[in-house]
C-alpha cells in the first residue's frame, strides 16, 4: 500500500493539468495524509484514503474506488413493476406493469392494480422486505400467486425475472417517453423531443435517427442531457445542431428538400441539470456561449475535463486525476465553473411526485416562443 500510495502522489505531481494545484500545496498533503497509512487495514479503507487525498484537490474525474467482485453476495432480481409504496398490507400492490418487463406479455393478460400475494410459494408478509423473495432468482422461472382487483380473483402465472441493470433501462425508456408524449400533448404535435443519456456514438445515432426521421416536419426539438454522464461528443453535436439551411429544391407545385441534408436546421432547446457530468458540462456551456439555443434547468457544475483513471497493482483499487482539463471560447477554465441556464428551472421536491416536470414544461413554453418568430 506504501507504494501504490507513493505511485498516487507521484503521478499526480507530475499529470495535474495545471501546477497550481488548485491553490494547495500538494507535497504537504502528502505527507499530512502520508501518517495514516500504517492504520489502514484493507482495501476499502485504502481507497478512502486515496478519495480523501485527491479530493483536497478539489477537481471532477478524481478519487478511489475499492471493487470486490462476491459472487456469493445478494442479487436481488426484478418483477419489472412499479409498486404502490404506500401499500401497507400483505403481499406487493402493482400499480403499473413496465413496457418490455417479465410481466408485459400477451399471454398472462394482467391488468393493473393487482395484488402479488405468494413468490414460489412463499407468502409475502410484512415481516420482511420483498426484495428477499427475490434474491437470485434472476432468469429463474418463479411462481407468483396474485389476486385481481377488478374481480377479486386469485391466479397463478409463471414469470422468468430479469436483474436490476436491465430493470433501471426499462425505467429510463420509461421516463423518455413518459417526456416525449408530454411534448407532444404540450405542443399540439408541433414539437418533438429526445434525451441524450451519454456521449457516445449510440446516443448520437438514436438522437440523430429521432430528429431526421420522427421528428423532420415539426417545428423544433427539446434537447433533454439531464444525467447525462458525459463521453465525447459535444464537437459533433455543436456540429449537427446548428445547421443553417442555404438551398430548397422545387418544383412548380412544392418543395421538395433542402440542403444540408444532413444537419438540423432548425430551433431547439436544451435541458441541463446538476448531473451534466464531464461531456455533459461540456455541450452546456458550448451550448450556451454558441449562443445554439436557451439553457434551461439547473446550474451545471463545472467539469469539463479528461479523466486519467488508472487500476492499481493490487487489481481492486482504481483511482484517477484529471492530466488535462478544457478552457472555453473565452480563454477561461472550464473546471469548477458552473455553466448558469439562461432560465433557472427547479423540479420542487412538492411538484415532481406529482407527475410535473417543470423543467420540461418550460423548455416547452421557450421552444415555441422561438419557433412563432
């Protein structure tokens, strides 16, 4: 550990993108942090020694993170359901069946709410949470006995569980059309709407199909990066974005096409939030200082920076440092400079469990506004 701790500081001495160090003196944190490492006693504690060295930094893409891979650990599997987490009796009450989940098949008919009252045979009580029911039983047929509320009808109905990874995509496609009907609804179908999750070449190709092909003919498009976790693609985004249209093709009757072909020619606005991480930070302040559209949501924390991560010898321990960082049009760093929307929108903790995303809604107001002038 005393050498991986000494390949940490050496590392960082000599890659930190600026010898400023952020304003602290990073040879004395060394050697402060230095003393605690005969009080180590395992990996994970290591690693928040690491995270507690490297945050005085005070940078993104940095710390340590200690991975153990247990393969006798929990697996909690999943119904692909959403609950009614204010139900207080016995068993699990489902208010709503996920579009693509182990549930949402043709054959089993299942309309909700219904009452999932036994797993495999076992009676789910109040005694104990009914993710144990559940525990490695991913990709396992499983019994479920449920009750019908509409009839009050008890049946059976054989179910094979996914996991957890496939669960959160099914609740992601979830949200994004649950925001792309409410464009919609909003808008009178003069709008469209997309969601980049990442900056990679899936996303791109997703959003780039959505918006050239769904959404050619409307008026313009809410560009949603909320959560988005970064990658790179902020260049071919700027790129395709701000497309400004030169040629029309005619006949005597209509119009027949335009030029570029290839690029979006239209107005859009984008959505940005406090978890526009890495890539993420980066499109919303190019976004803004572009001057592409209106910025709408939350305040993004600065971190536009590359990450330099790196596993460490003993196979468990990865930690990183940021070797270059990025300065925006104006020759200012971009690292730890927040990227201010030019409407600052919050989803109030009182409003959002209602159904309202108040974000989206503005977004919608301001797209309009722009595409009536």
């Amino acid at each position: 550990r005393q050498a991986m701790y000494e390949h940490v500081v050496i590392r960082t001495r000599k890659g930190f993108y600026t010898p400023t160090y952020h304003g602290i003196d990073w040879n004395f944190m060394a050697e402060h942090y230095r003393k605690f490492l005969p009080h180590i006693g395992n990996g994970f504690e290591f690693a928040e020694l690491l995270s507690e060295l490297l945050g005085e930094l005070n940078v993104s893409h940095s710390g340590a993170r200690f991975y153990l891979n247990n393969p006798n650990g929990d697996q909690t599997a999943s119904l692909g359901i959403i609950p009614d987490v204010t139900y207080q009796g016995q068993g699990i009450r489902v208010d709503e069946i996920l579009l693509g989940g182990p549930l949402d098949r043709k054959e089993l008919s299942l309309s909700t709410p219904f009452i999932i009252t036994a797993i495999d045979g076992n009676t789910i009580g109040t005694d104990k949470d009914w993710a144990y029911y559940l525990n490695r039983k991913a990709d396992r047929y499983i019994l479920l006995t449920l009750t019908e509320l509409s009839n009050g009808k008890e049946r059976q109905v054989t179910v094979k569980p996914t996991n957890l990874s496939q669960e959160s995509r099914l609740l992601y496609r979830r949200w994004v059309k649950r925001n792309a009907d409410e464009v919609e609804k909003l808008s009178n179908g003069t709008l469209g709407y997309v969601h980049i999750p990442g900056m990679s070449d899936g996303p791109y190709r997703n959003i780039y199909g959505e918006m050239m092909g769904k959404y050619y003919d409307r008026s313009g498009v809410v560009v949603d990066t909320r959560f988005n976790g970064g990658g790179d693609l902020v260049s071919d985004l700027a790129m395709f974005f701000t497309g400004t249209k030169f040629i029309t093709y005619h006949n005597h009757v209509r119009e027949l096409g335009s030029e570029p072909t290839f690029r979006w020619t239209k107005p859009t606005v984008a959505l940005v939030n406090e978890a526009n991480y890495s890539d993420g930070s980066c499109f919303a302040c190019g976004y803004k200082q572009l001057g592409i559209g209106k910025l709408i949501g939350m305040p993004v924390p600065g971190t536009c920076s590359f990450a330099g991560w790196e596993t460490l010898q003993d196979n468990q321990i990865r930690w990183g440092m940021v070797p270059v960082s990025a300065k925006d049009m104006y020759g200012v760093w971009m690292e730890n400079v927040e990227a201010i929307p030019d409407y600052v929108i919050m989803n109030e903790p009182s409003v959002a469990p209602k159904g309202r995303d108040q974000q989206l809604e503005k977004a919608i107001k301001a797209l309009m506004e722009a595409t009536v002038k």
